[in-house]
C-alpha cells in the first residue's frame, strides 16, 4: 500500500520533463508571435464587443483581441489595482470620472446609450403584467450591486415607483441578473433595453412601468499608458463606422 | 535531539513562508486602522458578521449530523468501495465552490429535482433565505468532518469496541458510551474545520443562495461587493475574517496534527 503511493524515480523524471516543456512552450506561446490589444468592456456590451472584435480581427489579421468583460464596478477596480488595459468602455459616465480622475484615461467618447427594463421570468409572463403587480405581489427579485451603473439607475428608478428591494438578491453584473430571470431562478429582473433585446428567452416585458426614463451612456477611452494606443484607437473607430452603429442598435442600444 | 535540516531546505522554506506570508502583509499594510471602529459598526457590515457567525455554527453541526455517520461508514470498508464512498463524500472540498452551489441550484432550486417538490408540497424555497446559505455552507464543510472522524476511527484498537461487547454492550451501547468519547478530539477537530470553512465560504452561497443583504449576504460576499463599492470597508471586513480564521487554526493545532 505504503509502496504504491510513492512514485518511481523514473516517473518522477519523466513527469519533470513535461511540465518543463508545457511551461516553456507557454511561455513561448505568450512572448512571441503577434500583437495584441486588451479591451476591457462593461458586461452590457458583451454582445457588441465580441461582434467588433471578430470584424476587427478579420481587418488586422496580426491583431489579437483580448476581451476583459466584466460589471463596470469590477472594471474600474481592476484598473485602479493596475489591470493592464488598452481600451476601456464602461456603463455609466461616473464611472468613467473616476478613472479619468486619477489619470488612468484621457478624454472619454459617449458611444452608445442605454436605458433599464423590467423584465419577468418565463413562467410568470402571464400573471404579472404591470408594475403594480410586481408590488403587489411577494415576488424575488434580482437587481445588480448598487454600485454598478445598472444597480444605481435600478434603485433610483424603484424609488421613483415604490418598489420594496429590501429582499432582493444584488447580483454583480447586469448578465448575472438577466441570466437568473431567464432560468426562473427569480420572478422580476431590472436589467437594460439592450439585454432584453438579446436574450433568447421568452422573457416578460413590463413596458409600460415607464422604467425607460431611466438611462445611462457608455463612454470609450484608451487607457494613458496603453503600449497599444494606435491599435485601439483603430478598435474605438469601429464604434463610429456603419459596422458598429449597426451592431449597437441590433443588440439595442441607442446611438447618442 | 532533533536531527538537523540541510541548509538549502531551511532556505528553501523561509523563502515560502515569505511567499505565503506576503499576501496576507498587505492585506494588513492597506488596513485603514483609525477608521476601523467606524467600518465595522455600519449596518451592512454587522447584518453580515450575525448572519455568517449563525449560519455557519448551524452549518458545522449539520456538517457533524451528515458527516459522523459517513466517517463510521467508511471506518468499515476497505477496497474500492471505500475508496469510492470516500470520494464522493469529500468532492465538495476540492469541487470549485461555485460548481457545488450551482449543484444545489439543481437539486434545491426553485426549479430543481428536489426544490421544485419542496415548493409545491410545503412551500418551502431555499435560494435566497438564510437555510439556502446553511445548505451551502453544509456541503463544502461535511467533508472536513468525514475525514477528521474516519482517521480518527481507523486510529482507534478495535479492541476497546471488542471488549466491550464482549462484556454484553450492544453495538449501539459500545459506540455511544466507548468509541465517541474516545475519538472526541477527531469529533471536536472536524467541528471547528468545519465551521472555519463554513464562515470563509463564497461562491457556492453566492450561487446558490444569492446575495441579498441582510438574509443571505454573509462577510464573504459582503466583501466581494465591497471590494467594489467601498474598498476600506472590504479590507475592514476582511480583517475579521483573517483573524477568526487565524484563532481557529493556532487552536487547533494540537487536535488536528498530533502534538508530541
């Protein structure tokens, strides 16, 4: 027993030799080669970016795109813990500031607006139509963190109509809360026109709780110390010319 | 006398301890000291503290009601079908945590194997209420408990068990009143890993049970959200975390390796 456990000097060796050679063709495989840009994208833009980044790849072959997409609240810590970015587009202007404050970005472009949905689970699409019942009823609820764009426009506008989110679950990005509404994990989501617009499921709609009034804009800036800047520039055009316009409105964004 | 160590591993593993130690340095080096009695008095931060400190000790003790009579199992088996038992009761240790809580979603959720039964039958739903969290933190901690008590089971001359019967204790009589006491401090070992584990558990809450402040957002994800929101009051709340967990291990040195 005490025997078998212990392995052989020769399969010592011979384990030793691979993980020197994976390591050193990782190595490799990360040093050489082509170039690459680090975008770092707001969770609402996954679809848009990842549309944009496979049109830009396809433009510059020798470019790679890496995406970092996450709540714009997680994106800026990142940033201000020195997460090495080229390109930055986040959720809400605030946000943005406080990188532009402290001198991580220069001159931030609105790209793109966005504007809240109430939206409900699959199952319940028939018995909750209004925002009245959503108040009326003991429904769980799912809302981004408050300190996310989408959380602060979400409490805002639940104060504007009285809704009561004391028990609702805060969820670290907008895709979190869309996808937890979506396999009726919860009954009520407050998320963007854009991601009701990209979701496949046959999700509510509570058009008329007038949750539209609340929006936010997306700003784009290339980071200062970006070793990459003409490459990403190259990418933050892509927002401005037809292929990106087009692909903003299909995943239902509004053009500023 | 203790034999002496080669030069190059004593290097070699204060060079480790630094590695190790380093993180945790800095951890402290950023805390806002002054500020601390004000960060740890906010709402959020003691809804979150009350709620961890409950859900975890009710988590360690569902932990030794599942785990203690796994480990008695397992002390009796040998081969694969030990080995095999042995694995699946402590997969929930080395499972990414996040892949145990969306299991739970599966089997407890409100549209789960299980949770779906429970909801129409009692109307009882365990995502996103303070059960949902003892469920979760239940699942990564038992297997510290099955562990600790089989070693300490298998450690123990069956003997003592013998002699008992053979004195007319019945096997219920001999393991309650000979075999518990004697393995008290494998019991006691599980218990306090079990509820350390319970208290630093993250991602199968956060998945499972959601994050709702003050009914299932414990410190550990009062941290994550704070990271973002309020970076003193993450690093204040992380404090208490490093030093419970701190306390835990430096007590329990002596119970779970065996003091000389």
């Amino acid at each position: 027993m005490g025997q078998q456990s212990i392995p052989s000097a020769r399969s010592m060796r011979i384990l030793l030799a691979t993980v020197t050679v994976l390591i050193a063709v990782f190595l490799n495989g990360c040093g050489s080669g082509s170039h690459s840009i680090r975008v770092f994208a707001a969770s609402s833009l996954t679809e848009v970016v990842q549309h944009l980044a496979e049109e830009y790849e396809t433009r510059y072959p020798n470019t790679d795109v890496e995406l970092n997409i996450a709540g714009s609240g997680t994106l800026v810590m990142q940033l201000q813990e020195g997460a090495d970015a080229d390109l930055v587009i986040l959720a809400s202007r605030s946000h943005m500031d406080q990188l532009r404050d402290i001198g991580l970005v220069r001159a931030p472009k609105q790209i793109a607006q966005n504007s809240l949905a109430v939206i409900v689970s699959p199952e319940l699409v028939k018995d909750i139509g209004s925002i009245d019942d959503v108040r009326r009823t003991a429904l769980q609820i799912a809302v981004c963190v408050k300190s996310s764009p989408c959380g602060a426009l979400a409490w805002a506008y639940a104060s504007s109509v009285g809704l009561d989110l004391s028990s609702a679950t805060h969820e670290s990005n907008v895709k979190a809360v869309l996808a937890k509404v979506e396999r009726d994990e919860v009954d009520v989501g407050i998320v963007y026109m854009s991601d009701l617009r990209t979701s496949r499921e046959q999700l509510g709609h509570l058009a008329n709780a007038r949750a539209d009034q609340y929006s936010t804009s997306y700003p784009l800036a290339v980071t200062t110390d970006s070793k990459a800047r003409r490459a990403a520039e190259n990418f933050a055009a892509l927002f401005a010319e037809p292929v990106g316009q087009s692909a903003l409105t299909h995943f239902g964004f509004q053009l500023p | 006398m203790t034999p002496q160590l080669p030069r190059l591993l004593r290097l070699a593993a204060f060079v480790a301890v630094a590695v190790v130690a380093a993180p945790l340095f800095s951890l402290l080096w950023r805390i806002p000291w002054s500020e601390l009695p004000r960060l740890l008095s906010t709402e959020v931060v003691v809804d979150a503290l009350f709620l961890s400190l409950v859900t975890s000790l009710v988590a360690a003790l569902l932990a030794l009601l599942i785990g203690i009579p796994i480990a008695f199992q397992l002390s009796r088996m040998t081969g694969i079908s030990a080995s095999t038992l042995r694995a699946v009761a402590t997969l929930p240790m080395v499972l990414p945590p996040v892949v145990g809580g969306a299991a739970l979603l599966f089997a407890f959720g409100r549209r789960g194997l299980i949770g779906e039964t429970l909801d129409n039958a009692a109307g009882l739903v365990l995502p996103y209420t303070p059960a949902g969290v003892v469920i979760a933190n239940a699942f990564v901690a038992t297997p510290f408990v099955v562990l600790t008590v089989e070693s300490g089971l298998r450690a123990l001359d069956p003997r003592y068990e013998l002699a008992a019967a053979s004195l007319g204790a019945s096997p219920l009589r001999s393991t309650l009143r000979v075999v518990l006491p004697m393995i008290r401090s494998s019991i006691v070992a599980g218990a306090f890993l079990a509820w350390a584990r319970a208290l630093g558990e993250f991602g199968a809450t956060i998945t499972f049970a959601g994050n709702v402040p003050g009914r299932t957002q414990t410190l550990p994800l009062a941290v994550f959200v704070a990271m973002e929101a309020d970076r003193d009051a993450a690093l204040a709340m992380s404090l208490v975390l490093v030093f419970i967990s701190l306390i835990v291990l430096v007590c329990l040195r002596d119970r779970w390796w065996p003091a000389k």
